[in-house]
C-alpha cells in the first residue's frame, strides 16, 4: 500500500484516485452481441455463451429437476445460513414499504402517491472466481416484497453447463423460479431485447466486469432502466489505535481479494498504528487463499495518516462504496458521513455483515458515485406514481391560481382547461357555512374513516336488562361490579342541559386531555403533519403532539400577549390541526368571537378552540356555532367553573358527524360509573352560578390588591379563574409562598413570562392569606 503521511491536497487527491484497468474499446463488440441477439435470438445466445464461456448449453432455462439436484449438493450448515441472512433481508426490505398517504393540499384537493411494481426485472449475478449467491438474495427478495410480476435471473454456467447450487438455492430461497443460463454482454442484450426464450425487461439489476457495465449502459440507449452504475469493490477504513490492528487488517483484506481492481483505504491519527497495521496485513495476507488477487489490489490502494478532524473531509471527498468506522471518533465519523454507500459501525461491525447477513443490501454505488447515487433498495424495483383529486370546493380554491401562473407564462390553454371548468358552474356546492359530513370526513385520517368501533353488547342493547351475561363480570352484587355506560347516557343528559346544546354534539373524556389527545389521533398522521398552538399557552400541546408524532409549530404572543389574526393565520397555515385556548391560559386573555371566526373561515384545516375556563366568560364561546363549520371542535371541561377537578370530565361539543368520529376510536368504557353518578349528583345539588359568580368577584377583589402591592410590576386582565402578574424577585417568592403552604405557578421560563406567578382563584380566605404573603414579601 502506498503510504501518505500528512499529505497535502493535491497528494491526498492522487492517493484518493481509484485504479483504473486498461480501458477496451468494448462499443464495437457490444454493439455487436446486441444485433445478433436481436436477430437470432437464442440461437446467439448459445453461439455467444460457446465462445465465452467455453460450452455448449442444451437448454437456457434452468430445469425443476436442477434446482431439486442443487438441493442436495448444498450442504444444511449453508442452506440454514442462507435462509437466516434471508430473513434478516427480507425484514431490513420490509422496512421500508411505503403506507400510501393522501394528503389535502388545499381544502377539496387530494393528492396522493402510490409505489408501483415495476413489470419485468431481469436480475444479473456474475460467475467469474466466486459464486455471488449472497447478490441472488440481494437482489431477488426486495424483487418479491415489490411484487414485480416477472421476475427473473440470468448468470454464466460453469465448464459444465452447470449453474453452482448455492446459487439455485439462494433464488429459490428469494422466491425466483426463472433462472437462466447465460452471462456476460449476451445476457444483458437478451433481458434487454427479449428472445424466444428470455422475456424483455423492464429494469436490470446487477454487478458485473467491464463487458456487462459497457452492456447495460448500451441497453440504457434503448430505453431500459438499469439499477446503478457499476465499478469494482471499494471500502475505506478508518481507525484509531485502540482498535486491534489484526481487525483493520482483516477489513482491508476482505475488500481486496475482491478483484485486482479493487481499491481499499485506511485511514488513522497514528503513523506507529498504521505500520503495526500494515505488518498485520502482510500477516495475514500469506494465509488467504485468493492472496495473489488480493496482493496485486493492495500495490494500488493506499493509508493515511492525517488528523481525526480532516477524516470527514476526506471520506466525504474519496466517497467509498463501503466505509468502517472503529474507536474514539466513531460516532463523530457517523454523524458527518454524507457520501458513502454504507456506513459500518464499531469495532464489532466486519464490512463482510453487509455483504452477507445483516439485512442491508450489498449492492451499492461504487467509483465515486456514491455522491449522487443510493444502493439498491426496495424502491429501486417500484415506481412513484402521483395522483390527485379536484373536488368542487378544490376547483373554487384553487381554480383562480391555475389560471393565473398559466396565463403568466403565456399558456393560455392551460388556463382554459380550468376557466371553461369554473364557468360551467358547480352543482350542489355545499357553502362552508354548514357543517356537512362529507366536509367533515376530509379531516379525518384516512385509515380511520371507516374504522369498526370496539362494540359490547351494553353499547348495543337499548332496553331495561335483568340479566347481564355478556361481559364476563363478577356477578354477586356491589356498587361497582357492572360496566359503566360506554354512551354515558344519562351524563349527557345533564350536561346537554346545562350547556344548551344537543346529546348528539356531545362527546364525553376523561379529562380535556383525553378529548384533545383522541382528536390529534383522529385527525392528523405520525410525522407528516404539525399542530399549531400560541405560546404561551397549555403546556399539553406540546406534549400530546410528540405522543402523536406530530411537528409543532409555536405562534409566539407578543410581550402584551397578544397576536394579530393575520399572524395566527400566517404561522399556522401548514399545520394540519390549530388549537386555541380561549381565554387562554397562563395569561386570561381571550380572542374575540369575531376574530375566532374569521379564523376558522379562512384556515384551511381544523381549528380547535379549548373553553377550559369559558364558564367564566361565556358571551365568548363558540359552542352555539359548531353546526355551522366542519372544521371547529370546541372543547370543555367541569374541572374549573363545576369543581369537578377530580371527576376528569373533559367534552368535545362539535357537529354530528364528528361525535361519531370520536366515537368510533374512544376507549369502550373511559368515563367509570362512580364519575358519571357522582357528576350528575354534582350538577342537580350545587348552586354552580352563584360559586362562578363569586370567583368572578374574588377576581376582581385580587387584582385590585395585586396592583397596589409595591413589588408587583403588572397584572394582567384575566376572564379566568386565574392571574397572571409580574413582581419583583418572582423566584424568591415563589418559594417564601411554598414555605408557607400557598402553592401557585411560577410561569417565568414561558415565552415573555420573565418573573411571572400564575395565582388561582380561591375562596376569600385562602386569597387573603395569598395577598398578605405577597405584601410582606
């Protein structure tokens, strides 16, 4: 191995030059081998495979009875190796299948991609020194995850006419049943041309020496895929001293006796480590039997010694097919390799996994190309096909953009194919002023739109029951040994009453948190979509859109608290879900019933307004309004203004067709007998207006004493049962209250809350003895 010690660019660029065999003047030749075949088919096949390969071949198709023979030439020991390195492919492949999505763009357009089989791949393993039977899986089970409906291989026989075993086994193995006995040039111009025998490709997989790359770059003129560019074995190592140099040695080695055109690369911090490396290689090197292969490889390839910091800079330049990375800097390495084919980690992890059993696939980007260029993939045997939908509402949307990028770029037929659309009219529009189910059912997730509900037999029986044998209860009697209502029946009720509004608007949680959560996995899907929310504000947000694996997306209140309409609308406008808490909370403040509604009638996804604390000021609900809009949920709760804290009673109130929805993905049982008895006890025996009434008072009574407390800097208007204020030393406060036994919340670390309490509002004594901490403080 040529050594570098510290070299300058233009040595390390000389180092980093790949091998390059004496190029063949192979476009005569090709051209050729694919006008023969083209004209006599087989029969140039078998003339070609005679003067290459040296032998006669009966029949190209491999026979039943010679995948049976090589059943039993392979021993168990390797058909159970490769039957495990299978597995592990197969599982590695499965991976990566693509959940077709749709996805709304603008409200009535519906774009959706699908993966698509690609019809006939030809798959190509070489014969030459080694059998590639490990390619044979490689290539052939993300070819059976895909689907493709034809499905074939090509590889050169031996002096026999034989195909070696192992690697009939393998195809059989990766569910290939055509297998065909012929190599090099030949088999690239029949897969790519088609014979009486071998069925015309589509795409071609597979390495190959210097006549089948100059072949499938020829059949790419006639139109035929091909995986990836194609060039000999390649892998850079690189390695501090605290990595056994017999592990460094071995890697370099394994990539050598790939062929005398293979390039490896060692790359180190220590000149001492890198000649104990270099004498464990000449070690090694005596013992392996394809040495001489592997030696005329090593006279070309070259070791490095440069500081840890460049090595980024130098793989990421040299672009290796297959990089090792062991010791120290590995995970530094790691997290700065941008072109490579693949990456191995540790000092455990021999590039000879990858090429064999890990899972991952072998076939990669080689000569540089790794810049551009991925490995083969299951993607690689799909296409990619969009597709999209234009509703009514879509063509009202977005109809006036089409035309107007159409006619700025002078196309005016594009643009009449949607004018002569609009003019025509739109039949049976349904104005967005309504709440209509099928408006509604573009929110929800798709693979929940038609879900089956978890069902009981009490969820289905209507009638007055005596005998309850359906759901496995203990059946001797106590409080609590029957099943709650999964309806809630009787709750509803209740609640319908006090809130003024239908049963069939009503959807009942345990607690607002249940009720926002279950929205989230109703509507929006795992990392793809965001939820948008003000900030500050409720800091469940935050945490139920990471549960749901959605982006977030923060819209920052001004120091006031405050944040124009225009900007809600602008911040949001990507997210699938926006929830306002109104008032919202730490800070009381609430948006105005107007400015709510503009904003549900110009965002284009789903507003969520959560009234936790509405009862206190409810001129400003939006519940009235929910049959008007399917994009509005309002949500609830009889935690604050009805003392049920305890209960975890949270509500959505919000068209039919989205109760329903919710309905279908609730827990069976989430709200417990002794809640729904004890909340509706609750609501017929206490006095909750005069109690609501008098925390408005005490409201009013406490922000008057906050702001003639000296140290108080501001207090904020608040239409909760709630204050915010800023004082002098927020922190030291804080805990002179917890001292002595006043807890309240110390929102300082929110956005513009610097040296900020949140207080409750409680009785009028527990706020006088509030008052008289914060005066003496």
């Amino acid at each position: 191995m040529k050594t570098l010690i510290n070299p300058s660019q233009n040595a390390l660029i000389e180092g980093l030059t790949r091998p390059k065999l004496e190029p063949l003047d192979l476009d005569p030749l090709i051209l050729k081998v694919f006008s023969e075949v083209r004209r006599n088919g087989d029969k140039a096949l078998n003339a070609w495979t005679l003067q290459f390969d040296g032998v006669t071949i009966q029949s190209l198709a491999v026979s039943e009875n010679e995948f049976a023979e090589a059943e039993k030439l392979v021993s168990e020991e390797l058909k159970t190796a490769i039957r495990t390195a299978a597995r592990n492919i197969e599982r590695f492949h499965r991976s990566q299948e693509n959940r077709e999505q749709e996805v709304e763009t603008t409200p009535g357009v519906i774009c959706w991609r699908k993966s698509v089989p690609v019809q006939t791949v030809g798959l190509y393993v070489p014969g030459g020194t080694a059998p590639l039977f490990s390619t044979v899986l490689m290539l052939g089970i993300p070819a059976k995850i895909a689907g493709n409906p034809v499905r074939y291989l090509c590889t050169p026989p031996d002096k026999q006419g034989k195909i070696h075993p192992a690697i009939l086994v393998a195809a059989k193995i990766a569910g290939i049943t055509l297998v065909y006995k012929v190599g090099g040039a030949q088999a690239i111009a029949a897969m790519s041309l088609g014979t009486e025998t071998i069925p015309k490709a589509d795409k071609l997989f597979g390495p190959g020496n210097q006549y089948v790359t100059a072949a499938k770059i020829y059949a790419q003129n006639l139109g035929i895929a091909i995986d990836l560019p194609a060039g000999p074995s390649e892998v850079l190592v690189a390695s501090d001293g605290s990595i056994s140099a017999s592990f460094v040695a071995a890697d370099l080695l394994a990539q050598a006796e790939h062929g005398a055109d293979s390039h490896v690369v060692f790359l180190t911090d220590d000149e001492s480590y890198l000649n104990s490396v270099l004498s464990e290689v000449e070690r090694q090197l005596e013992k392996l039997p394809r040495n001489n292969i592997a030696r005329t490889a090593l006279k070309s390839s070259t070791a490095i010694v440069s500081k840890s910091e460049n090595w980024p800079e130098i793989i990421n330049y040299y672009a290796p097919e297959h990089v090792i990375v062991m010791g120290e800097y590995e995970e530094f390495l790691v997290d700065e390799i941008t072109n490579a084919g693949s990456v191995f980690i540790g000092k455990n992890t021999a590039e000879s996994f990858g090429d064999y059993a890990s899972g991952t696939n072998h076939t990669l980007p080689t000569s540089g190309f790794a810049r551009a260029f991925s490995g083969v993939s299951l993607d690689s045997f799909v296409k990619k096909i969009s597709y999209q939908r234009v509703s009514d509402q879509g063509l009202l949307k977005l109809g006036q953009t089409v035309i107007t990028m159409a006619e700025a770029e002078n196309l005016q037929g594009h643009a009449n194919a949607v004018k002569v659309r609009l003019e025509a009219g739109i039949s049976g529009f349904q104005s967005p002023l309504n709440a209509d189910s099928r408006d509604i059912k573009r929110f929800i997730r798709k693979d929940l739109r038609n879900m089956q509900p978890y069902s009981s037999a009490r969820n289905e029986y209507e009638g007055i029951s005596q005998v309850f044998l359906d759901a496995n209860e203990n059946p001797f009697d106590s409080p609590y040994n029957r099943y709650p209502d999964p309806k809630q029946r009787k709750l509803k009720k209740a609640i319908s009453a006090l809130k003024k509004i239908q049963v069939e608007q009503l959807f009942l949680g345990n607690g607002s948190d249940e009720v926002l959560d279950l929205i989230l996995r109703l509507t929006t899907t795992p990392f793809q979509d965001s939820v948008a929310y003000l900030n500050p504000s409720y800091g469940m947000y935050s945490t139920l859109a990471k549960i749901n694996g959605l982006r977030t997306r923060e819209i920052n209140l001004d120091e006031r608290f405050g944040v124009s309409i225009s900007e809600i609308l602008l911040q949001a406008a990507d997210s699938r879900v926006l929830i306002l808490c109104n008032p919202n909370n730490p800070t009381g403040k609430v948006i105005s019933k107007s400015g709510l509604l503009e904003i549900i009638q110009k965002f284009e996804g789903l507003v969520v307004i959560d009234e936790a604390y509405i009862d206190f000021c409810p001129e400003h609900s939006l519940a009235d309004e929910v049959m008007n809009y399917s994009n509005l949920l309002v949500v609830q709760t009889l935690s604050k203004a009805y003392g049920m804290a305890g209960l975890r009673i949270g509500m959505a109130i919000a068209a039919n067709e989205w109760i329903r929805a919710l309905n279908r993905i609730k827990p069976p049982y989430n709200l417990s007998t002794q809640v729904q008895e004890t909340a509706i006890s609750q609501l017929k025996t206490i006095p909750w207006n005069t109690l609501k009434a008098e925390i408005i008072r005490e409201r009013e009574r406490l922000f008057d004493l906050l702001r003639s407390v000296p140290s108080v800097i501001e207090v904020f208007p608040s239409e909760a049962n709630f204050i915010l204020f800023r004082i002098q030393n927020a922190s030291a406060v804080y805990n002179k209250l917890l001292e002595n036994g006043v807890v309240v919340r110390d929102r300082s670390t929110q956005s513009n809350c610097s040296d900020t309490l949140r207080v409750s509002i409680g009785t009028q004594e527990e706020n006088n003895k509030f008052i008289q901490l914060i005066q003496n403080a």
